[in-house]
C-alpha cells in the first residue's frame, strides 16, 4: 500500500503542476512532505492571495482525473542543467548536488527535481483527501537573505474522512486558541512598540499567574525546598565558566557594558543557585539541597518562530536545582517525578507521554557516569511503574534526562516537564560536599522545571480549558449581578462576604439589562453568577446560575461559600 507520506509527497509535484498551468513563467523551489500534507515554494509574477487556493485546488483535481503517471529517469547533470535552465532555483539544487547523475521524475508536463518515492499514477490518489489551506511567505532555504517565495501549503489525509475528521479537530483547535482567548478574556496582550515575544499581563492574565505561584510556592515549600531569587543579568565571565557562551550562545542575546565590564541577560538561571550553593562548605548532613526560584530567563527566537504565550522570548521558568551525594540521587528523582504528577494532576493533566533521553554523540563527563545516571532515571520511572519511551542520544550534552509532555483535552502533547542531570556545572563550578569521612567529594547536580514555563504553561491551560478555568484558577471566580439600582447595595454586601471569604470577585453595575450581563458573564467564562434583587435581598440569598449548568436556584450565601471549599 502506498504510504500516505508518498501520497503527500506527490500531491506537492500535482500542486506544483497545476501552478505551471495556471502561472505560467513560475520559478519553482521545494516542495516536501510534512506533518498532515505538504508545500510547494514559487516565485509567481504575481501576488496571490488566498482566494486563488480553490482555483488551484480545482486544477489539482483535473490533473489527478487525468491519471498522470509519475516516471523517474536517471539523466546526466549537463542534461539536467538544460533541462531546467529557465528555473533558477533547481539549477542551485543542482550545482549542490553532489556525483554526475541526477533523478528527475516526470509527472504529466511537469518536471522535477526528486528522488521519490511517488504514486506510480495520480489516480491512487482519493478523491477529496486533500485541502490547501494556506498562502505564506517563505525565504528561499529559509535564509532571511535570500529571496522571499511564495509557498502554498496543503493538508492530504488517507480519505475523505480521515480529512473531515482533521478539519473538524483543526477548527475545535481554533476555537481555543489561547492568542484569541488570550484577548478576548483580557488575560495578556503584545505590543508592538514593547517588542515581539515580551508579554504584558494584564490583570486577569496577571491574577491567574500569580494564583500559579502561590500554589507552586506552598507545595514546593512543603517539599523541602528552599526558595531564591536571582539577578536577571550577569557578567559574561559566569557565562564563559557556566559554558553557556560557548555552547549556548546562539540562543543568548549579546552583551552589553556596564561601567568597564560585559554583562549579559541570563539565558539560564543554574549559575546563580551554583554561587549560592557555593557561598558556604557543605556537609554531607546539608545535602539534599533543593533550590526553587521563579526565574525569568530570556532567550534569543527567530521572529518567524514566535507564537503566542508557547513561544516568546522572555518567561520566567519554574526552575530548581537539586544537589545530593551519590546515593541520594535515586530517591531525589523518584521525588521528583511524583511531586511532578501531583501537581500536573491538580492543574487537571492525567495523560502523559514520558521520554528518557539518552547519551548524545558529544558529551560531559565519562560514559561509565553516564550510565550510572541513566539507570538512576529508569530505576525511578519503573519504581513508579511509569510507561516510557526511550530517545536514543536525545539527551542534553551535560546529562541523561527525563521529559515528559502532557496532553491536553484535544490530545494534542505539550513538552512540560523535564529533569536533567548534569555532570558539567559541578565541574566547571568546582562543587564540593564534605562526607562522613572528611573528605571533600563532588556533589550530583538534577536540574528540573515542572510546569517549564509559566509563560507556555498558563497558554496550554488556556487551550486545554478553552479559557473555562476550574474555579480555583479563575482571575475572577464571581460576579454579583444586581437586577436593578435598589439592589446594589445589597450586591455590594454580599461581594465584601466573599471577598473576605477569599472569593475574586466583581460587583456588576453597570447600565444594562441583566439578560446582557449574564450573556457577558457566559463569553468571560466566571465560574458562578450571583443574581440579586428584591426577593434575595428580603431573604438575605443569591440566585447562583453555574457555568455551563445555568441556574441552580436560590441560596444562602455563607452556604454558598462552604459549598466552594476549593477557595
Ligand atoms: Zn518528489
Ligand atoms: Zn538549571
């Protein structure tokens, strides 16, 4: 059976040839298969927008109908050359390609550059299996110095099902997109003059972070960490020792002086918690010592790559370090993994996938460590009887280490968690333990981030709950609704008790009828309405309607907030 990668594949030669027909004159780049479809890069004499993808759409299917095989030749490179001497771009394809012969595939009037593997006929290709969607501009090779194309992309899928089914999810995908509740619920916004990728959270935005802290802050705490903060700049020189300015430096932004000296924003927040480790000698009867901060980090992105909360280039990860003896480390990472479920539980995530990622080509350290340290992660994950897959030489050049993405309601994976052991800052750092014997042994070092970062965190919940928080998460847990100006006094009363009762809260007075304000209240997504008038005020209750379940009836309002224990 033909795989449905060749399939793709060969719907971005019939894109490419239904472009020839109706573009003629188009200079022709790449067009690969991808994840649900595949693209084609042009360079049309014109501009297209998005109402010609019908057109061509339409076309693709003429030529599919025409049952167009697709034959492969092996020709000379001087062949090629002549071959597509008016295309630009395949004549650089060709000059890079290494040896004399060239496969080019023949599919209809359309020639290509290809290797393969494609349909033998455009007729094994379904019916209505597949969809352009979109118009975009890509630089060629996708170097910003080079020419802008035109790229089209497409969506293709086994059948005509399996396609619906994809645009059904693609559509429930974007009803939670958390760039568009983002703003529609006023959580945070970007502004152009502030800077691409640098959030600014607004209240509700702001509220819902800060609700994440405080629950992150009391549970670590009970977990035996030690709470830092930490400089958001530091002089290049911790950079250079940290390793970072050598390895890491294309993420990092450049320096920049202060009185004589270079500093840089922090990529990282280890070499701070390493100083502050370092500020003392440790015994043995010190360690473990676990460092929890909520560090701020900023990080270079391309602007092409930027999206939303999920990726900027400044958050503020939920970061800590775990330093131990040798022995303490498998317990540490069995800790570790179970702290890290019961908090991705209480945010609402029960499916994972879990990854352990292996020694890389290049490493820190020496094998024989690296072995040891990848059983202390396996020992831990089978303890906990955890389903896992291996990521042969996935991991980071200083250490094994442990990921886990979480899914969300549309099943869609998120990376989230991650615990990484590092055999490369306790040696540039030279950190010491002293042990029972007096003598001065080096320490292991667990980086781990639980939720990664708040920033990408806060946008998956947005898109896992489509902006309904649980009530404990919500910016505003309640509004109280007075049906007429007699009666917001009374309101007024009622929201001072469930403020003091812990309760975020908003009195609604404003001038509109109460249909308009309960349909408000429906859109901003507030877990509870509060309706208040003559009958609740001569009987001292509220008329509570709940999110999604509507009007629950009349109620006291102390027993309305000890029915609301999560407050
Ligand atoms: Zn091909
Ligand atoms: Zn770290």
């Amino acid at each position: 059976m033909t795989s449905i990668e060749t399939i793709r594949h060969s719907l971005s030669h019939i894109l490419a040839a239904a472009v020839q027909e109706l573009y003629p004159g188009t200079k022709f780049g790449m067009g690969p298969a991808i994840e649900d479809g595949f693209y084609y890069d042009f360079k049309l004499s014109e501009n297209l927008t998005p109402e010609a993808l019908p057109k061509i759409e339409k076309r693709m299917k003429e030529i599919i109908r025409r049952g167009i095989a697709f034959k492969k030749k092996i020709i000379a490179k001087s062949e090629a050359k002549k071959i597509f001497k008016n295309q630009p771009y395949k004549l650089e394809i060709i000059k890079d390609l290494p040896g004399s012969k060239i496969t080019i595939y023949e599919s209809g009037t359309f020639i290509d550059l290809c290797k393969g593997p494609h349909v033998k006929s455009s007729k094994e290709i379904t019916e209505g299996s597949f969809k352009l969607k979109k118009i975009a501009g890509a630089y060629w090779k996708g170097s910003e110095k080079n020419a802008m194309l035109t790229r089209i992309y497409g969506i293709a899928f086994e059948d005509k099902k399996h396609l619906e089914e994809h645009l059904k999810k693609e559509a429930e995908a974007e009803k939670r997109d958390h760039r568009i509740l983002g703003q529609k619920l006023e959580l945070f916004l970007f502004d152009e003059e502030v800077g691409a990728g640098l959030p600014l959270w607004q209240p509700k935005g702001a509220t819902l972070r800060k609700t994440i802290e405080d629950y992150l802050y009391r549970e670590l705490i009970s977990q035996g960490y030690q709470w830092l903060v930490t400089p958001h700049i530091g002089k290049l020189d911790l950079w250079k020792t940290s390793g970072h300015w050598e390895l890491y430096r294309e993420n990092m932004y450049s320096p920049f002086g202060i009185d004589e000296e270079e500093y840089m924003l922090k990529p990282m927040n280890c070499p701070f918690h390493v100083k502050i480790y370092n500020s003392k000698i440790r015994s043995y009867k010190d360690l473990p010592v676990r460092y929890a901060e909520l560090g701020t980090v900023y990080r270079y992105e391309r602007s092409g790559v930027l999206h939303g909360l999920t990726r900027v280039r400044g958050f503020t990860q939920d970061d800590a370090h775990i330093i131990c003896t040798p022995e303490q480390l498998s317990q540490e990472v069995t800790n570790l993994l179970k702290a890290g479920f019961k908090i991705l539980k209480t945010f609402g995530f029960k499916d994972y996938e879990i990854y352990l990622s292996t020694r890389p080509e290049k490493y820190a350290g020496n094998s024989k460590e690296w072995e040891k340290a990848t059983n202390v992660l396996k020992y831990a994950l089978q303890k906990l009887k955890l389903k896992w897959q291996v990521d042969p030489r996935g991991g980071v050049f200083y250490g094994p280490k442990i990921d886990i993405k979480i899914k969300d309601s549309l099943g869609r994976p998120w990376q989230c968690t991650t615990i990484q052991i590092d055999f490369n800052l306790p040696e540039r750092f030279n950190l010491t333990f002293i042990d029972r014997k007096g003598k001065k042994q080096r320490p292991f070092m667990v980086h781990r981030a639980l939720l990664g970062s708040l920033e990408r965190f806060i946008g998956v919940l947005i898109e896992h709950y489509a902006g309904a928080f649980p009530l404990w998460l919500s910016p505003v847990q309640v509004w109280i609704i007075p049906i007429g100006k007699k009666h917001e006094k009374y309101a007024d009363q009622i929201g001072k008790e469930l403020s003091a009762a812990g309760f975020r809260i908003e009195v609604k007075k404003e001038n509109e009828t109460l249909s308009k304000k309960i349909r408000n209240g429906e859109i901003q997504k507030i877990p509870y309405l509060l309706v208040v008038g003559d009958a609740e005020m001569k009987k001292k209750t509220v008329r509570v309607r709940e999110r999604n379940k509507g009007d629950l009836g009349e109620i006291k309002i102390d027993k309305f907030i000890k029915s609301q224990k999560n407050c």
